[in-house]
C-alpha cells in the first residue's frame, strides 16, 4: 500500500519511495499466551474458529441481542485456535459493537475471528483475552490472515473439530426423567 502525502510548504501530492504495509499481525500460541498472562506487556492479535457465542454453539441460530450486548458492554466468544487450544475472549464496548455489526453483515454464519490488541489475563482462574479500546474485529474474509486460516479450517476439520469439553462448555437444563432416560441409552457415555 503506498500512502500520498501533502507536505505543508508544497502544494501538490507526492508518493513516498517506501511501501508502508496494510496490516502486520502478531499471532502467538496458547503457550506465550499463557507466559505473558497478567504482564502488562506486549499486545497481541489473535486468529481462531468461533465455538461458543455468548454461549450458543455455532450451529445454533445465533440471536445477538445489541441492546442486551450494550447494556452488559462486552460478550464472550469461546476460540479455537489450529493448535487445538480454546480460549475465551471477551470483546468489550466498541471491539463488542463491531463484532455485532459484522457478525450480522453476513449472509451465513462466520467461522473465524481475528482480533488485535488482546490483553491475556487469568478470569475465574481461567487464562482468557480481552480486547481492548484499539481492538479491531475482523471475520473469514476481511483480511489476509482471516481468508488463510478460513482456508486452513475448511481443509483441517476433523483437526478444527475436537474440542476439550473442559474449556467449551454450555449448561443445559434437564430433569432427572430426562436424565435417566439418557443414561439407559445403550450408547450414552456417561
């Protein structure tokens, strides 16, 4: 990308000799994630498959309700990253308001989310990142990054689709009838 600049004493526009990049990401592992949890150091950006929505799994008609999201000012989306690792994210003020946008914005549900600037800290004892207020939201193909792991999760999925039940976990109500009735199932595992 090459950016035109006017310079004050000169009345006309010139192409400065060097190429300033678009965007350069800084993608680390769950391992780094979790040595620099709580530093206050470095920021990171972070590129994964959406599992969990404020709770609702991905196959589920996602209902992302903006008032209820900016009344609580942030929503959580559980990650996967193509090592295995799921992380949970919190997206907070306007990086929650562009998620919301952008979600909707497409025609189907989308499958990766990048985000920048993550802050990795320890929430309830769990290792989890939080955006912060220069955070930017990207989804499958905003950006290059985004389109190469969009391909990556459609040539990886039996890698994309195992999941530690301990990380990703979504409560459902039952009753004790319903609970039985499970268990005498010759092929529950309980």
């Amino acid at each position: 990308m090459c950016i035109n600049l006017k310079i004050p004493w000169q009345s006309h526009w010139i192409n400065p000799p060097v190429q300033i990049p678009e965007d350069r990401f800084r993608f680390h592992t769950y391992e780094e994630f979790k040595a620099n949890c709580d530093s206050k150091g470095d920021l990171y950006d972070y590129v994964g498959h959406m599992k969990l929505v404020n709770g609702q799994t991905m196959t589920d008609h996602i209902v992302l309700g903006e008032a209820d999201i900016a009344e609580k000012r942030h929503l959580c989306v559980h990650v996967q990253t193509h090592d295995g690792q799921v992380m949970k994210l919190y997206l907070w003020d306007k990086a929650a308001s562009d998620f919301c946008q952008k979600f909707k914005s497409y025609g189907s549900i989308p499958s990766v989310l990048l985000v920048t600037t993550v802050n990795p800290k320890h929430l309830g004892g769990t290792l989890a990142l939080t955006s912060m207020s220069s955070s930017r939201v990207f989804m499958d193909a905003d950006v290059q990054p985004s389109k190469d792991y969009l391909e990556w999760l459609v040539s990886n999925s039996e890698i994309a689709n195992r999941v530690a039940a301990e990380v990703v976990t979504k409560p459902e109500a039952v009753t004790l009838e319903e609970l039985f009735s499970y268990i005498k199932q010759e092929t529950s595992k309980v």
